[in-house]
C-alpha cells in the first residue's frame, strides 16, 4: 500500500493520512507521530500549547501570536496565503489547521505530501470551538485535557450569558478592519466579529450583507454605530484613535461624536479558541457595564 491514502471524515475534524507501509483499514489518530506539529492558524496553536504540548511545535503561521512563546517560532507565512513549500521545509511530522486555510491548490499539495494532515473547522461558533479543541485534543492524545479546556469554556460563556441576559442596552457596533488606510473593511453577518457582537449582548451596526465590505462615508453615517469595535493591531495600523476619527464617515456617527471605540488584541477577540468565553465576557463588560462579573484576566 505504499503511497496511497485514506481520507476519514468525522464530526471533530478531516484527517489526511499518509499510508505508506500501514496494513488494511484506516490508521488512528493515535498513531501518528506528533514529535514536530506544525499548526496553522492562531487558534489551532493556541489549543496545542494549551494542551501542554507547545514544546512539539516547530513552526506557525504569522496569525500565531499567542501565547509569546508561539510567537518566537519559525513561521510558514500567513493561513490564508500559504506555499506547501514554506510548511513542509520545516520537516513537520504533523500539520493541524482549520477550513480556513488555503489556498486550495497549496492545501492540496500538503494533503498530497505524505505527512499527516488534519483539517479542523473554522466556523466562528462556540460549537465550533469546542469541536477544534477536542479534534487536536484527539489527535494528540490528549483528551481529558482537552474536555478540561472545553468546561472551562462552557462555565466562562455561561457566566457571561448570565451576566447579559438583561443587558442594560444593546448598543449599535461596527466592527472594522484595518490594515493601514488602505485597507479598511466593515463586518456584516456570518463571520466571526458579527457572532462576538451578538454574544456579547450588542448589535451589529451594519446589516444586509455577509462577510466584509469596504468602509464608506455614506454607510457608516447610515449605519449610526454608537461604538467603533476596531482590534489593536489594525487601530495601531490607522494611527490609534486619532487616525481612526479621520477615516471616511466616523466623526459623524453617535460613536465619533462621543469618541467611543473598543480595541481588544486580535486573536483574543476573533480568535474562538479556548479564550472565547472570557474574550465574551470581557467585551460585554466594555459594551455596557457588567458589575456583577469580574474583569476577566486573558
């Protein structure tokens, strides 16, 4: 059977598994050397270092930013813009990454490699974040620590839906993304800003279209947002919130009136790992107070 390939498709994730030299039948996750992990992916790094096993992992992706340590590693370019080439030099035993990585024609050049590959989900759903942390927790033997992150998370999100169940308000948000002044996009629905927004009791300023689409003067001041949700590397992008106030349209909005913007690090707001729950709690406690629940700590 050398050279040929199984693919299993579960509920916890796709596995690409090299077969060269395996007996009939479908090779377990178990079974696969985890020595070198390369992941791809903030949040697919972010679970193996939670998991206690950061020390396996010899490279990223430049989306890795957390914890410090992942951020130090050797990096196999950005998630979405990958070259098979890039991941594969750094001699990986094993690559985890999400849906979310592409392109398609590099995926497949990994998938085709003969190192073992798995796929987890990238929906931007609590659903989903439990998924990914049990997929990896599988994958490298780590289950109880792994159901361990996911209660951690159910309590966090169950605090803060407690805590918001009532929300005083529901203020209107735009969430931007900014890569400098020549990238700036806004949030509509189905992606990861618009779910954090709901989750944390507010409302999505902007509506009508999914994913993202460039800001403009005339639909911010429709839009009417009360706050600005910007994450901080792209607020630092646009020159801090000075910048932010002369991009086209925001000065105008109740939010550029009373200057009122939300920064909050990237990975922890977007991210839907094993933070989520706290990253909730802490942006319904930055959208209207919350005194009954404490400042989470991230």
């Amino acid at each position: 059977m050398t050279g040929r390939r199984r693919w299993v498709l579960g509920s916890l994730g796709l596995w690409v598994l090299g077969m060269a030299g395996a007996q009939a039948g479908l090779a377990a996750p178990s079974a696969v050397d985890t020595s070198r992990i390369v992941t791809i992916g903030g949040t697919v790094t972010e679970i193996v270092f939670a998991l206690g096993l950061g020390e396996r992992v010899v490279g990223t992706d430049t989306s890795s930013t957390y914890p410090a340590a992942a951020a130090q590693l050797p990096k196999a370019g950005y998630q979405r813009t990958l070259a098979a080439e890039g991941v594969l030099s750094l001699r990986p035993s094993l690559i985890l990454a999400t849906t979310e990585a592409g392109p398609p024609a590099a995926i497949a050049q990994l998938k085709g490699s003969g190192v073992p590959f798995m796929l987890l989900p990238g929906e931007p759903t609590p659903e989903a974040a439990e998924a990914r942390i049990r997929g990896i927790a599988r994958a490298l033997g780590r289950e109880k620590q792994g159901d361990a992150l996911v209660q951690a998370l159910r309590r966090d999100l169950d605090t803060a839906r407690t805590a918001l169940r009532r929300p005083p308000t529901r203020p209107k948000v735009l969430f931007l993304y900014a890569r400098g002044n020549n990238t700036l996009l806004v949030a509509g629905q189905g992606n990861a800003a618009d779910t954090m927004i709901r989750l944390a009791g507010a409302t999505n300023a902007i509506s009508g279209f999914e994913g993202y689409k460039p800001l403009t003067a005339e639909a911010a001041v429709a839009a009417a947002p009360e706050v600005i949700l910007v994450p901080e590397a792209g607020l630092a992008s646009i020159g801090g919130s000075e910048g932010l106030w002369q991009l086209p349209g925001l000065a105008l909005t109740p939010a550029g009136r009373t200057r009122r913007v939300v920064t909050m690090d990237d990975l922890y707001l977007l991210g839907f790992g094993p933070r989520l729950g706290r990253a909730v709690r802490e942006l319904g406690e930055r959208l209207h107070p919350l005194p009954s629940v404490p400042r989470a700590s991230r």
